[in-house]
C-alpha cells in the first residue's frame, strides 16, 4: 500500500495522521493487534496528541521538517532524521516547529495493552504552553481530548507530503 492510497485522518488542531495499522479495524484498513506504527503530519504550532506516557516502548522518526518534542517536562528540538525512543512510562508529546509541516513516523508495541490501561494522559505546565497538556491527569480519551474537535477519516490531499 502507497501512503497516498490510504484512508488518511484528519485531526483539527492535531495535524493529520495515517495509522498504517491502526487500534482497531476501524481506525486502519490494515489491523495488526501487535504493532502501532503511524505517520504523523503536524503543521506548525499543532500538538500530534496530549502529553501521555504508556505502558508500551514507543519510537519516532523525524521523516521531515521540524518538531519540538516535550519529554519528561523538557523541551528538545528535533529535525529531520532524528530518532527518539520512549521506554514505557516516558511522558511525551510532539509538536511541529518551523516553517514547514512535520512528518513523524511513529511506532509501538502493542505486548502489554492487551492486559490493561493502555497509559495515562498528563497534566503538564510545559505541554500546556503548546496546547497539549491534558485539563488534569486522567485515562478518559474524552476528558483529555475535549478540546479538539472529532478526527474525521479523509483521502491523501496533494502536498500533505514532501515528495
């Protein structure tokens, strides 16, 4: 499957994403109940999440433009080809930076989900500067999403990605 061929979502407030094989057989037309693994188009200014830490290891690769990570309540800057690794319980959100969109590559393991919370969603002061800080600490998706407005599921649009 070529990445332009795929249902693509978009996310307002939180860049558009293509969950190659999604959390469910809803959210990807490709299910792998083991694998997470997602890219991520972040115009800049916009959060991919709210800040969360989760049981799995998760790893991220800067495919394009810039982005501002905040792990652990640190701000680090990334650019392109950067690769960062989160162990499981590392809190962490990006957002894009720069002129440019961001594009992430994102992946996880999925091992440990099956037997319980998948995480938890973090209240922050400095994800909060970048409207991605959950409103309190919480595993509610509603409560930490609230703000944002339903993803809706959409075709590729012609410049989403760099060629």
């Amino acid at each position: 499957m070529n990445a332009r061929d795929a249902r693509w979502f978009h996310r307002p407030g939180r860049g558009d994403s293509l969950p190659l094989t999604g959390c469910d057989e809803f959210e990807a037309e490709t299910y792998f109940p083991m694998l997470g693994m997602s890219i991520q188009v972040l115009p800049p200014g916009e959060p991919n999440g709210t800040y969360h830490w989760e049981t799995e290891q998760e790893d991220f690769l800067v495919l394009a433009g810039e982005a501002l990570l905040i792990v652990e309540g640190q701000e680090r800057p990334l650019r392109q080809w950067d690769f960062v690794h989160c162990p499981p319980e590392t809190r962490h959100v990006f957002v894009g930076v720069g002129a440019q969109r961001c594009v992430i590559l994102a992946a996880s393991s999925r091992q440990f989900q099956k037997d319980g919370p998948w995480g938890f969603y973090c209240a922050d002061e400095v994800a909060r500067r970048y409207n991605a800080s959950a409103p309190e600490d919480t595993q509610d998706n509603g409560l930490a999403y609230a703000r944002f407005p339903p993803a809706q599921p959409t075709r590729y649009r012609d410049g989403l990605l760099p060629h």
